[in-house]
C-alpha cells in the first residue's frame, strides 16, 4: 500500500521562513494548507506570495492564532503543524496548543523557535524574556502530550552575519573590525532556506519525535577570530581589531535601553558564552547533519561571498 505523506499546516507562511516552509512542503508532495488573516493581503510581496503559493498547490485557510474557531476548523483538516511567527508572538501560539490537545488528531507540532535551544542559554537575566517565552511554549506542549519537534538553528545568516557581528554597522567592516571576548567561542548561522528544508525532511522522521533537531554543520560554526580571517581572505586585506573583554561588553548592554541593546545580548549569548555551542547535541537531542547527510548547506564561505 501506497504510504500517504502528511498533511501539513503552515501558521506564518507570508514570512521569509514560513514561505520557504511552505515551498519545501510542497515540493515535498505533501498536500499543503496555510492560515492566513486576510485571502486579499493588501501588502504586494504578501500579495505576491500567497499567489504563487496558491498556484502551486497550497490551501489558504482564513484565520488567525486569536479565533479559534478557524483554528478548529484548520486543525482538523491536517496531521502535521508547523508554526513560524515572529519570535516576539512565540506566547501566542498558547490557544493553538489548547486547540491541537483537545482535537487528538496531530501527530507532529513543530512551535515557533528556530533559533537557540531556550533551554540552554546562559543570558536568561539579561534578554528580557525573549527566550523564557520560547521555553514556556515548550512547556505547555509537553504538559499537553503534544508530540513535536524542536528547531534550534541558532542564527539565520541574514542576521549579524552581513556586518560581522558588528553593533552600528549593516556592511562587513574594511578597515576595523571589533572581537567581543577572545575571539574563540564559536557561534552558528544558517540560511532560512536549509532551515526549511530540514524542518519539512523531519515531519514523517520517527527520529526526530519528541526530540530537538539541532543544525550544526561544520560550514557554518565560527569564531569571531575565524570569522574576521575569513573575510580578510575575502577581502585581501588585514583588518584593524580592537577586542573587547567580557566586562565591557555586559556594561555597554546595560548601559544601552532595551530593545537597541538586544543586538549586543545576542553577540554576547553566541560568541562569549558560547550558547550555541557548549554542549554536545547527543545528550540534549538529535544531530540535522548527521539525519540528512544528503543535504549540501549554506556554508558561511559562500555567503560571505555574496557581500563582496
């Protein structure tokens, strides 16, 4: 008997993330729904995208994270749901979990996270609850007995890499570069698309059940120090560095209002405390790299080369 794939529903498929997710779905062959707030988006690169989603195959469905009774109605239509809001909305996803617990009928929810595992960060007094949030969402699921999947991808490389992790700064640095600590701890950066990808591979994978799927390919982990060699390659030029211990890092976040000092709490988390890092995935979950070792990445080589 012919194996039937999953149905998915994308929640946030007019984001960058969620469209790509959305994309990939299909692609997949799995037939494909995606909430949406409004069937005629006035914005034209929403506009645009729920055209050709729609083209291609995917299902709108009219209705938001705040009505449940179209989430209802949505939730019973499918086995699989993937959630990509913005971070800042993570605690919105609350009534969708009290709607996936009562209906029985999912197999898999994959939350809104797709960044640093919140359960292992070492910054939870500095980042204003942007990653207590996330580990409470995780929380309710697991009260719930809602089986899942955790993303944790750390950063996406349109973020901080473009300018070399440097605060202020939109372009990589040509003449002086700023190093947070000793340059050594490594961070991760992963392009959205691969993201996608490997969350739609891990849908129908008994592997990733109830498990945190880390992505950590070797391409993509550097240390600042790594970093900088790497684009002076690029560049055929030595930069100027100025390090900046520990202690003076904490003080300029302090000393900088929330939220312009998320940036610098962000650097601080991935490149002095290492949070992306520290810990080793076999004890904490299980290795993306390693599940789908067809998959050719990103690395943080070819994106650099894209800013030259």
């Amino acid at each position: 008997m012919e194996e039937v794939e999953s149905r998915v529903l994308i929640i946030g498929a007019m984001g960058r993330l969620g469209y790509h997710l959305a994309k990939f779905s299909l692609e997949y062959c799995h037939p494909t729904f995606i909430l949406i707030r409004d069937s005629s988006p006035t914005d034209p690169e929403r506009a645009q995208k729920l055209h050709f989603l729609s083209t291609v195959g995917a299902i709108p469905l009219k209705g938001s994270l705040e009505d449940e009774k179209s989430l209802v109605e949505a939730v019973k239509q499918v086995d699989v749901i993937i959630c990509s809001i913005p971070s800042k909305q993570v605690l919105d996803q609350k009534l969708l979990i009290k709607v996936i617990k009562e209906s029985g009928c999912i197999k898999k929810f994959i939350p809104s996270e797709f960044g640093v595992d919140p359960d292992k960060v070492q910054i939870s007094v500095l980042d204003h609850q942007f990653y207590s949030r996330k580990a409470e969402i995780r929380r309710l699921i697991e009260a719930a007995g809602i089986p899942y999947t955790y993303i944790c991808c750390n950063f996406f490389m349109s973020y901080l890499l473009p300018w070399l992790a440097q605060p202020g700064l939109k372009t990589p640095p040509r003449d002086k570069v700023t190093i947070f600590g000793d340059g050594n701890t490594k961070a991760v950066f992963m392009k959205d698309v691969d993201v996608a990808a490997c969350t739609i591979s891990a849908i129908d994978d008994p592997r990733t059940l109830n498990k945190t799927l880390y992505l950590r390919p070797p391409g993509n982990v550097y240390s600042m120090n790594e970093l900088v060699a790497i684009w002076e390659n690029k560049i055929d030029k030595k930069l100027e560095k100025i390090y900046v211990p520990e202690e003076e890092l904490l003080k300029k976040i302090k000393e900088t209002p929330y939220p312009d000092n998320m940036e610098m709490i962000f650097i601080y988390s991935a490149f002095v405390k290492g949070d992306h890092t520290y810990f080793d995935i076999k004890s904490s979950g299980v290795d993306g790299t390693q599940l789908y070792p067809h998959f050719k990445f990103t690395t943080v080589s070819d994106y650099l080369d894209t800013l030259l």
